[in-house]
C-alpha cells in the first residue's frame, strides 16, 4: 500500500501580486500578503471574513475593512490610507496601524498581540480596550486612557500629551513615560516589567507600588519612597532630592545614585 505524503504544516505562506480583484474570499492558514504597489483598495465577501493566519496589507490603497473581519495571526495596515476600521474586527496577533490616518478605534476591537499606533492622529482608546502584547503610542496626540485598560506587555506613552492614567491600570511588561506632563501615579497601578520616569514632573510614588523590573526615578522632582515599595530589579535615584530610605523598601537588584 503506497504511503501518503506528509503534509507540510505550517502550510507555504502565498502570496497575490500585482492587481488583486476587489471581491475575494478567503479562509486560509498562512499568510496573505498584497506586495506593494498592489492595486487592492477593498475587501468584501461572504460576512465573517476569517483568515486563520496573516494578512498583510502594507504598501496597499485599501481603504475599508469589512466588518466582523478576523485575523487569526498578526494584521499589517502600515502607511495605508485606511481612516477607519470595521466593528467586531479581531486580531489574535498584532495591529499595526502606523503611518496610517486612523483617528478613533472601534468598540470591542480585541488585539492578542501588539498595537501599533505611533504616527497616527489618534487621539483617544475605547473604553474595555484589551490588548494581550504591547501597546505603542509613543509620539501620538493620546491625552489619556481609558478606565479598565489591561496591557498585557508594553506600554510606551513616551513624547505623548497624555496627563493621567487611569485607577487600577495593569500593564504586564514595562512603562515607559519619559517626557509626558504625567504628575502623579494612580493607586492600584501594577507594572510586571520596569517603569520609567525619567525626566517626568512626577513627584510622589502611590504606597504600595510594585515594580517587577528596574524603577527609574532620574531627573524627577520625587523627594521620598513610599512605604511598601517593592522593586524587582534596580532602582535609580541619581538626580532626586531623596536622602532617605523607608525601612520596608524592597529591592532585588542594586540602589545606583543614593546618597544619603
């Protein structure tokens, strides 16, 4: 009896170049990709849309997503003229809408990976807004956050106008504020990676903080530690007005810049 073929998986990723019709279908694992100079401006089809792996849309003219799209693996929307996207849309993997003109995301968008946003004129996040990877901001007009946002890796707010960040934020990686107006940290705050106030006009930590990673605290106005600070990794206190440690302060690397 002859042997069967092993199948390969996972399966050649294709890829669609030149002109692409605009009416496709298409429920695929791997990936699908629109080389650029692609002339696809939309995508329509029989509603949902699934695409179990990629979809790579960079260097494209689309225009309009439709709605109840989901992209099982990671979503490139880099410098398309896309201004809008669809309701229901879900990504498993990352969002990259950089370089676009998206100005507002859509309710119950849900991102398993990381969102890109740096380079577009966004200018607020959707309430629930719940991002499993990294959420890069860096550069945008985002004046604050949303209550209830969870971050499941990064969050980079550095050289935004953001003032406040909202009680109980959960960010599972770092925080970097480096250049923002924030003033002060809000109680219940939990960073599983390091935080990075450098240059910041914060001037008080809430009790309680817990940092998994290193804290900086260079070039801040921060005269005192709380009580009941932990930190995992190294904290930076060169250029602050703090002469005093508290008695319960936890750190797991080393104290650089003290001088008491």
């Amino acid at each position: 009896m002859a042997s069967r073929a092993k199948r390969r998986w996972p399966p050649e990723p294709f890829v669609i170049e030149g002109f692409v019709p605009d009416d496709f279908y298409v429920n695929a694992v791997g990936t699908l990709r629109i080389d650029e100079g692609g002339k696809l401006y939309h995508i329509h089809g029989k509603s949902p849309i699934v695409i179990a792996g990629k979809l790579d849309l960079h260097g494209t003219q689309i225009r309009e997503l439709p709605e109840g799209l989901s992209v099982g693996g990671n979503l490139n929307l880099y410098g398309t003229p896309i201004r809008e996207l669809p309701k229901g849309l879900s990504v498993g993997g990352d969002l990259d809408l950089s370089g676009t003109q998206i100005r507002e995301l859509p309710d119950g968008l849900s991102v398993g990976g990381g969102l890109y946003l740096h380079g577009t004129p966004i200018r607020e996040l959707p309430d629930g807004l719940r991002v499993g990877g990294s959420l890069y901001l860096g550069g945008t007009q985002i004046r604050e956050l949303p209550e209830g946002l969870s971050v499941g890796g990064y969050l980079d707010l550095r050289n935004t106008q953001i003032q406040k960040l909202p009680e109980g934020l959960s960010v599972g990686g770092c925080l970097n504020l480096f250049n923002t107006q924030i003033q002060k940290l809000p109680e219940g705050l939990s960073v599983g990676g390091s935080l990075d106030l450098y240059g910041t006009q914060i001037r008080e930590l809430p009790e309680g903080l817990s940092v998994g990673g290193d804290l900086d605290l260079r070039g801040t106005q921060i005269r005192e530690l709380p009580d009941g600070l932990s930190v995992g990794g190294n904290l930076y206190l060169r250029g602050t007005s703090i002469r005093e440690l508290p008695p319960d302060l936890k750190v797991g690397g080393e104290i650089r810049g003290f001088e008491s």
